[in-house]
C-alpha cells in the first residue's frame, strides 16, 4: 500500500471495492427492490417519480415551471481527487439535462474514511466538483458528510424545467431513430488502468480520454428539450447502452434495434475489450437483462461493449425520422464530435435486436 509522508493512503481507488457508476446494484437487483416498495398514493403534479426508472424525478409547481430533483454518487474511478470531484459532479448533472431541465443548485454527498485520506485530498475532491458546478452556473449551496469506510462522493440536484418541454425515457415512438452522443467505453478504460498492464504513454492516452468524456457536461440536452423532433431522452450510465436502451423500451412499450457497427467508441476500446478488459459490473448488467437482448452472433467481447458500464455516458436521444439531420448537427456543434445514430425504435414487446 503505497503511502505519503503523513500515512494517508494515496491511491483513491486502492480504498473502494468498486469505482463510477460500475457501483451500481444490477439492474435486476434493482428492480426486485422497488418491486418491494408499498404503492405510493397518487400525486397529481408528480410528473416523474420511481415508474419507468427515469433519470430524475419530477414535480410541477405551475403550468410553466416544474422541480427536477436528483441524487447521484459514487467510489473513486480514477485516483487524481480533482479529477474524481470533477466526474462525480458532471455525472450527478446529467440527470438534470437528461430530462430537459437547467440546474438550479447542488448539495454535495460526502463519505470519508476518517485517518485513511488526508484532509488535502477530500478538499480537492470537493473543489473539482465545485468546478463542474460552477461551469454548469449553480453553486454548491450545501451537503451533508460522514465517515465512511470506503470514500463517497456526489451531488443532490436540483433543477428546473418547462412541464410541456420535460423529456422522460418512456415517449419514444415507433421508427424514432436512437442517437447517442458520447462514444462507449469508460468501464473497459478503468479496468484497463486498474490492470496495471498499459505501457507509461498508453495509460496516459487512456486515462486522457476518459477524464474528457466524463468530465463534459450533457448541457445539450436542455436545447433538445426545445426542438418538437425530439420525444424522448435518457442517458447511458451504469445499465449500459443496452440496460439504458431497454428502460426506453420498457417505458415506451416498444422494441428497438442496435447497430453495433454504428455505435461509436473512445480510442482503442475495441482493441481493449478484446485482451479482454472488462469489468464485473458489465457481467452483472448482461446477467440481469440478457434474455431481452438478441445478440444474433455477436462475439462476447462486442456483447460486453454494450454492457459496459459508462461513468458520466452520454444521452439517447429518441428522434423523429425528419428530425435526425438537424438533432444530429445541433448535437455536433454543442462539442460532442462522435455523436451518432445507433439503431430506431420499432413496435413490438419491449426488448433489444443487436444487429
């Protein structure tokens, strides 16, 4: 265990069983869970709450304006504090945008293990996420902290949108075409550099990409929220593409198809998953949702890409046929140059065709 001069561990990641959004329970164990929860009594301005696994919930205070709110945290994925900070909130923002809202504030979700991290680092754990929310333009207007035997980090966000420009995951309709736009492979780069077996100048390149990825913030779907072409939007983080896909279907009461050759990915993951560099979340994913995919031949290795967890993924964005062209150039010229059609949606029982 490497250690500084004051005895703090230094390696972030060496303190966590797991790290991102590959922290997540699998989406089977999830859903027996809530399966459990007692119904709710009705909530007439409750727009969004716990029915279709959206991305945030949703509660209208008028005709014009409604409250998103949401909470998202996770273990180190990288060891730089900052950088951790940085991800952690661009992550926890997405589900603001990924429902069409603005943020408003945060509060950040804090657990540390007292006397295993020195106070420098917890601090620059919480300035990089403060950064990412001053980018974003809200402030950090609070939190809560305790002591924790692995170290937690995140926000609760809270935001605003327009009720009749909300985005949910379950409006998606038949021959829509489904655009992602941040490429894949986040969860295979992190077991890549847990591995320890990348050469100085490969581990560098990779870990670049990543921090990039993750750290860019999905503003842009606060304009797709605007644009009438535009039915639904959800994004990719734990699940994967696949589990995030299905949601979709599920809530929409459609089928979808993906092209795998289609779906983009980060520099060398192909190369990557193929060593193999996988991560035990992205198991977990396929065993939970597996028999409502259609793989039709794909090697394990493409399989596991569409499983791989995505720390900070990008947004799926169901489109109208028309629409595509401008959604797709608005999304491009927002900084996300690997945005791409991935597959459409199409009646029939919801459920995933990998073509």
């Amino acid at each position: 265990m490497e250690a500084d001069v004051e005895g703090y561990e230094t390696r972030l990641t060496a303190l966590a069983h797991g790290g991102g959004c590959g922290c997540k329970l699998s989406p089977a164990v999830l859903r027996e869970l809530l399966a459990g929860m007692p119904a709710a009594r009705a909530f007439p301005d409750l727009l969004v709450g716990t029915e279709t696994g959206d991305d945030a919930a949703v509660y209208r205070i008028s005709d014009e304006q409604a409250v998103v709110a949401t909470t998202d945290f996770f273990m180190p994925i990288v060891d730089d504090p900052r950088d951790f900070g940085r991800i952690a909130a661009a992550n926890a923002l997405s589900d603001i945008y990924a429902m069409g809202g603005k943020p408003l504030m945060a509060l950040a979700v804090l657990g540390m293990p007292l006397g295993k991290i020195a106070p420098e680092t917890v601090s620059a754990i919480l300035a990089g996420g403060a950064s990412i929310c001053e980018e974003a333009g809200i402030p950090v207007a609070g939190g809560h902290s305790i002591d924790s035997p692995e170290p937690i980090y995140g926000l609760v966000a809270i935001g605003l949108v327009d009720p009749r420009r909300l985005q949910r995951n379950s409006d998606a309709q038949a021959g829509d075409a489904l655009i992602l736009t941040k490429p894949i492979g986040i969860g295979v780069i992190s077991a890549a550099l847990k591995s320890g077996k990348l050469d100085p100048a490969q581990a560098e390149t990779h870990y670049a990409a990543l921090v990039d990825s993750t750290t860019r913030l999905n503003a842009v779907g606060e304009m797709l929220a605007r644009l009438d072409t535009v039915h639904a939007i959800t994004d990719v983080t734990g699940f994967g593409l696949l589990g995030h896909g299905l949601e979709m279907c599920r809530g929409s009461g459609l089928s979808a198809r993906i092209h795998f050759d289609d779906v983009p990915f980060l520099p060398g993951i192909p190369e990557l998953a193929q060593v193999p560099y996988r991560t035990g979340a992205a198991t977990r994913n396929w065993d939970s949702y597996g028999h409502e995919v259609r793989t039709n031949g794909l090697a394990e290795w493409q399989r596991d890409l569409l499983c791989d967890p995505q720390t900070s993924g990008g947004l799926l964005v169901a489109v109208a046929p028309e629409g595509v062209e401008d959604v797709l150039a608005a999304i491009r010229d927002a900084g996300f140059a690997h945005a791409a059609p991935v597959g459409e949606m199409a009646k029939g029982a919801p459920g995933i065709t990998v073509t």
